[in-house]
C-alpha cells in the first residue's frame, strides 16, 4: 500500500502540521508544502509564527496531508511523524518548492532571513501511516484506522 504515500505527497498542496511548545500546549496549523521525496517535505514559514517557535522548542511534529474536498466515505490521507527544523539548504528547499508554485509566485533567496521574513523548513519523515475507512473489506475494522507503511524493498 505504499504507492498511496507519493501520491497523496504529490496530489496535495497543503499539510497540517501539529507541534506543541515547551509546555506540551498544542497547535496545529495548514501550510502550503513539496515533498522532496517520500522522507523530506519542504515549506516556509516565518520563524516568529506559532508552529515555527514550537519547532525550536520540541522538533518532533505530526503531519497530516488528505484532500479537504473528497467526499463523505471517500477520504484517503497520509499521518506523518517526523522530525522538523530549519532547512539545511534552504536554496535546494526553494528549487523543490518553486516546482509547485503557479509561474510569477516563486520564491527567491531575497524571501528568506536574515534580508526576508521567512525560513526554509525541512521535515523529515520518520515513520508513514496510511488510512483505513472503516468497513474496508480488506481488513476487519469497523472504524477509521491507520496502517503503518514502509518502503517496498528494492
């Protein structure tokens, strides 16, 4: 079931990201993302925001990406756990994110700190999850579930 993980990364533009600050307080919040593969996903953000602070105080996140407009008992959506900060080379972070913006929205090294009011965020995936809904006759739940996936072996 692994061939849901590219799809989903690739048919969606926006995630739900959930951190929790120093406390354990949590938040969760939709930002616009591109995956780099199935293991890194890449989005910008400004450090002063909520979810960007929780990061530097607690990197591990959850992820969420599903299509908002499937119908009712149609939903397919992917979880993520995964470890999340500052993009390593925020420039590789543009090229990957660029491929997915509409021409005249492109981000440039202008658009990041220190001369911008973003960064490049990088996550990486540590673990993948599928969902199951419920009644799915391939498996014997009755309610929504999720399935852990990993990679076929090559």
């Amino acid at each position: 079931m692994w061939d849901l993980v590219p799809r989903l990364l690739a048919g969606n533009r926006y995630l739900v990201l959930a951190t929790a600050d120093r406390q354990g307080r949590p938040w969760a919040t939709p930002v616009f993302f591109a995956a780099g593969d199935e293991d890194h996903l890449f989005w910008v953000s400004a450090p002063d925001s909520r979810h960007s602070r929780n990061i530097a105080e607690r990197p591990d996140v959850a992820i969420t990406v599903f299509d908002s407009h499937a119908p009712i008992g149609g939903a397919e959506a992917l979880y993520l756990e995964a470890t999340a900060g500052p993009a390593g080379d925020p420039a590789a972070a543009l090229t990957v994110l660029n491929a997915r913006v509409p021409p005249g929205k492109e981000l440039s090294g202008d658009d990041l700190a220190p001369s911008g009011p973003l960064l490049a965020y990088r996550a990486d995936i540590r673990r993948h999850f599928i969902l199951i809904r419920g009644g799915d006759a391939r498996f014997d739940n009755v309610t929504d579930a999720r399935l852990r996936v990993t990679r076929p072996q090559e």
